[in-house]
C-alpha cells in the first residue's frame, strides 16, 4: 500500500464518518419526537382520568410506570420552584 492508497482510505473513512454522524443525529431526532408524542399521549390520558373518562383511569395507572416523574412547577421568572405536581 502506498500513500495515494491510503489517502483514498482516508477520503472514504472520512464520508463514512461524516455518515454515522449524520446517523446519530437522525436517531436522536426521532427518539425526542417519539417521546414527545408518547408524552403527549400519557398527558392526555392523565387529563381524561382526571375528568373521570371511562377507561381512563386503566390506561394512565399502565402508563404511569414508564412516565415516573412529577410535572416541575416554573415560577414566573421562569425557574423551577423545585415542587412536583401530579
């Protein structure tokens, strides 16, 4: 192997690079939108055992284990209060 072989190994490592990077960015992206509509979904619920929805109350106790954590009150500045609602 000579160096014009490894500088055309070094131009197809870096577009494979480039690639995968480019790869990452795409599965982060559709994880947060994934989770963001699930969140949706579980908001929804929650709202609709709240008002007492017929079925509800079911779905949201199921879905309650994968959303574990309590909504985070802002203050008017903007900052969290530091206190949980449910």
């Amino acid at each position: 192997m000579d160096f014009a072989d490894a500088h055309g190994l070094w131009g197809i490592q870096n577009k494979v690079r480039h690639l995968q990077e480019t790869l990452d960015d795409t599965v982060m992206t559709a994880g947060s939108d994934a989770f963001h509509a699930a969140l949706a979904f579980y908001n929804n619920v929650r709202r609709a055992a709240k008002q007492d929805v017929p079925g509800a109350k079911a779905i949201y106790e199921d879905l309650k284990a994968r959303f574990p954590g309590g909504h985070r009150r802002r203050g008017s500045d903007g900052t969290d209060t530091g206190t949980e609602t449910e």
